[in-house]
C-alpha cells in the first residue's frame, strides 16, 4: 500500500499501522480496516469474505458430455500437476441422462448438480461453491484445450479477469463460417453498443479473481451471462485481459447453442445491458464522460476539469472527496477518497493514493490538507453539518476549499434535470437529494466563516466556489444551520 500522508482511524483519528498482511489497525481504538487491492477501506463490506483453500478452482460445465469428459478430465487433471497448482476440480451438470456422472466419479472429480436452468445457471453454481484464489471455466466438449491453461495461468497477474479470445491478433476459431459470421456480428454490436473495448465477449475459457467474481450479483441464466459479467466486472472496475487463443470444434456430442434464439435472445437484454452499462454506478463514468460522444457531455466533464485543476494549481497536498473515476485525480499530489469501491478500482491507473472512506467521516488527522476538492457530492448526500465540519477539519487553517455543486437558482440548471429526468430516468435527476442555491450557500459558508474567492460555472448551472477557511484555529460557532443553504430557505 502506498502511504498516505495524514490517514487515521475515521473513528478516533488514532494513528494506523499494519496489522496481519491485509489491513491496518488502529492504535488508539483497535479497530481494524481491511485493504482491498492496495486501497484501504474505511466502510464496511457488506460481503463477509469467503476463506480460500486452494489456488485454483476450475469449473466445467457439462451437459450430456460423457464422451467428451473422458477426455477432458485426465487431460486438465495433468495439465494443473505439471504446473503444480494446488486446485480443486468442479463439474457442473445440468441434468444429463448419458452417464456424465459416471464419467465424473470414475475420475474423482466433483460433481455439482446445478441450482438453476441453463449454461448461466450451471456457471453460478459453481461460483459459489468455488474455494479457489482463482476460478477457471472451460466448457465440456474439447473446444478448450486444457493445454492452454498454461497461458491464461500465465495471464493471472495481468487482469482480473482473463479472456481466452478467438478475435484479438493471434487467435483463431475453427466454425463453420456463418457461425462465425454471427459471432463476430454480435461481438462487434455488443462491443461498440456496451463500449466494451474487447473482441471476444462470449468465449467461455476465462480466468477470474474470485474476489472480483464473488462481488458481482449476476442474474443471467442463459449463455448472455459471459457478456453480464464482463459488464458487471467493468462497472465495478476490474480490468480485463485477452490473451489469442485458437478455438476448436467440439470433439463430439450436440450443441447446446441455438444461434437464432441466441441472436433474439441477445436482442432482447441488450436493452437492459445497455442501461447498466451506462448507469452512473459504473465505475468508468466520469472518465468516459471526459471522452463521450456527447457533446454536452463531454463539455461538461472538461470545463469542470479545467476550472478545478486551475483553481487547485499551486497546492501542496490536496483531498478529492468524492472523487469518483475522474482524470481530475491524475493530475498530481492528490488523493483520492470515495464510497464507490468500483470507482477507486478504476482510478487506481491513475496512480494516485486513494482512500475508501466517507464525507462524513474522513479518515484523515485535522488540518492534513492545504485544498480539499469536492464537487458534485454535496447534493447527492444530506444537508448535514458533518459534512462542512470535517472538509473544515482536515484542511489547515487558512486553506483553499473547491466546493462545486448544481445551482438549483438557475432556471437553466433545472430546466437540464428536468430533460434529462426525461431521457435517462434513474440518472443523476433522481440521485440529487440536497438542493442548494448560490445566494443561500454562500450566506451559510460565510457564516461558518469562510471566504469566498470566486465562483465560477460549468454550463452555467453548476456553481464551483473557491473559498478559504478561516485563518484562525478557533472556528467561531456557525450562527446559521446548514439548511439555510438550500435554495427554498429563506
Ligand atoms: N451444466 C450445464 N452445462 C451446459 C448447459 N448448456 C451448455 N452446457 C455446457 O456448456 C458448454 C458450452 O456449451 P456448447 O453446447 O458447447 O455451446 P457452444 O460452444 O456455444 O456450441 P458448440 O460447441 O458449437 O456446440 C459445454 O460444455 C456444454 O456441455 C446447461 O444448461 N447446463
Ligand atoms: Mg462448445
Ligand atoms: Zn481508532
């Protein structure tokens, strides 16, 4: 982990330090904070960890396969023996009426039978069974050469998730043509459609970080599931690898896929994979946001860019509350803190030190920062003290907040929610609880003793203030309450 000037326990600001291989402790209370991916945490998870007992889980789901796993099995047991994996071996039967489970027994292989229908199906009941630190799916009926292994285990390092993958340079697919006509076509869709820069989005032959699978809540059933989950990996920020892989016909026994179906299938949750892909919870927004091909969009993102990293140029160490997946954190001598995992996952490129914490608790000692960022958070969570409170006390005295938020004053600002409620409901109209106007605000942070420099605009609805706090250790009693901010106080 790096080391993060300033950080302590958000409980009693006690100081951190190292506890176990995975966490921080503090010294004063002795709570105890986990790191995920070299991110400290100061939330607590909602999914209670599941223990690893092996480095491998690989998860073959079969049905009506017997002739095929006869094969298989011996041939994958002996490919993870020459690498000297410790694993676990899974097959997840869908109901098979030729002796498939003989076949499993007879190999000493486990065989799950699957909780719920279909290809999707059968890979969730094996995920959450897996106790590997890693989970590899191949499908049953030699397309995958368990050869292969070798290069995706290679991969492990690379990516969260590791995609062996017909359509990148180097690899091939062995289908009858129209078949592989299709798969392109609803690759390419898919792949433009979900800006999902990868090119085989349905190969079955993946490699996972269990953590990364286990904190996804898949729902697919069908063989749509591949796409889901890369979806959902992306949102949550995990990255992605392809490594070329040549794909063979299967060895014998009958296809499960029924192209058609599958085409209408596809068709028919693009929709709802579309929404996904682009709701604000994905980890990726603000940084494609900077890049869309929206115009509005991409105004937006780069005007609010520009002002902040102005205003914020010349300070020494700076805090980005709220600062989600946007570039503004990669321009330099920050840190980063968020409630979003996901969005900090994807920031982590920008190599900064980020921070999983909240507003209303900074995990960070008082007056730890010269400038402190924090634009478009205050109206997505309530009017509370608490909030101004600890901005205040992790700023040195004297130091340059940049507070930014929608000017629900403006005609103009209201008019744009109004139309984008309309266009994309479930958006950020809805997410805005907290509406503040620029007269109000302003009268309340005066109050509190800040100055304000300057207030610039972005689209000229967004308010974007410079202030100072107070030079003065002793902070006077604020003489309004936060509420008088709002745009209907009076
Ligand atoms: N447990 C389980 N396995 C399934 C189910 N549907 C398909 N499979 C397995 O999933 C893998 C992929 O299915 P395939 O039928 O090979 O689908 P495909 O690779 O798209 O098509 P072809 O290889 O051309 O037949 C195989 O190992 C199948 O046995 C299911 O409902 N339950
Ligand atoms: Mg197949
Ligand atoms: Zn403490």
């Amino acid at each position: 982990m790096q080391t993060i000037p300033g950080l302590a326990c958000p409980a009693c600001r006690g100081d951190l330090r190292p506890d176990s291989e995975t966490g921080l402790g503090c010294t004063a209370c002795q709570r105890s904070y986990p790191v995920f991916e070299d991110i400290p945490s100061f939330i607590p998870s909602p999914v209670p960890d599941r223990s690893t007992l092996c480095q491998l889980t690989v998860l073959v789901p079969a049905l009506n396969e017997a002739a095929n796993l006869q094969e298989l099995l011996p041939s994958i047991r002996r490919e993870l023996q020459s690498l000297g994996i410790d694993h676990e071996l899974l097959v997840v039967d869908g109901g098979s009426t030729d002796g498939t489970a003989d076949v499993v027994a007879r190999h000493d292989v486990v065989l799950l039978p699957q909780a719920m229908p279909g290809y999707g199906g059968a890979l969730r009941t094996g995920f959450e069974r897996a106790r590997g630190e890693f989970v590899l799916t191949l499908d049953a009926d030699g397309s995958h050469d368990p050869t292969f292994l070798r290069q995706m285990w290679a991969a492990r390092s690379a990516a969260d998730v590791v995609i062996a993958s017909r359509y990148v340079p180097g690899g091939t697919a062995d289908m009858p043509r129209s078949r592989r006509l299709l798969s392109r076509i609803l690759n390419l869709v898919f792949g433009r459609g979900l800006s999902l820069p990868y090119a085989d989005l349905s190969s079955g032959y993946r490699l996972y970080r269990r953590r990364a699978l286990e904190s996804l809540s898949l729902r697919g059933t069908d063989f749509n599931i591949l796409e889901e989950i890369l979806i959902r990996a992306v949102a949550a920020g995990f990255t992605v690898q392809e490594v070329p892989f040549h794909y063979r016909a299967r060895r014998a026994g009958k296809t499960h896929a029924r192209l058609a179906s599958f085409a209408v299938s596809y068709l028919k949750t693009f929709g709802a994979m579309w929404k996904l892909r682009n709701s604000i919870a994905s980890a990726d927004y603000d940084s494609r946001a900077y890049d869309s091909i929206v115009p509005l969009q991409r105004y937006w993102q780069r005007r609010r860019y520009a002002v902040i990293t102005r205003l914020a140029g010349g300070a020494k160490r700076v805090l980005d509350v709220g600062c989600g997946s946007s570039r503004i954190i990669g321009s330099g001598r920050l840190v980063g803190l968020d409630i979003v995992l996901g969005k900090l996952r994807y920031a982590r490129r920008y190599e900064n030190p980020l921070v999983h914490g909240s507003i209303f608790e900074l995990p960070f000692k008082d007056a730890s920062f010269d400038c402190v960022i924090c634009s478009e958070v205050i109206e997505h969570v309530p009017a509370d003290e608490r909030v101004f409170s600890e901005l205040e006390r992790v700023l040195e005295p004297g130091g340059k907040l940049i507070l930014g938020t929608p000017d629900y004053d403006r005609w103009r600002w209201r008019a744009l929610e109004w139309v984008y409620g309309k266009v994309s409901p479930g958006g950020y109209a809805d997410e805005h609880i907290t509406h503040y106007g620029r007269e109000n605000l302003a009268a309340y942070l005066r109050a509190r003793g800040m100055t304000i420099q300057s207030v610039d605009y972005v689209g000229g609805s967004e308010m974007i203030f410079s202030l100072r706090t107070s030079p003065s250790r002793e902070r006077p009693p604020a003489t309004l309450p936060v509420t008088a901010g709002l745009r209907n106080a009076r």
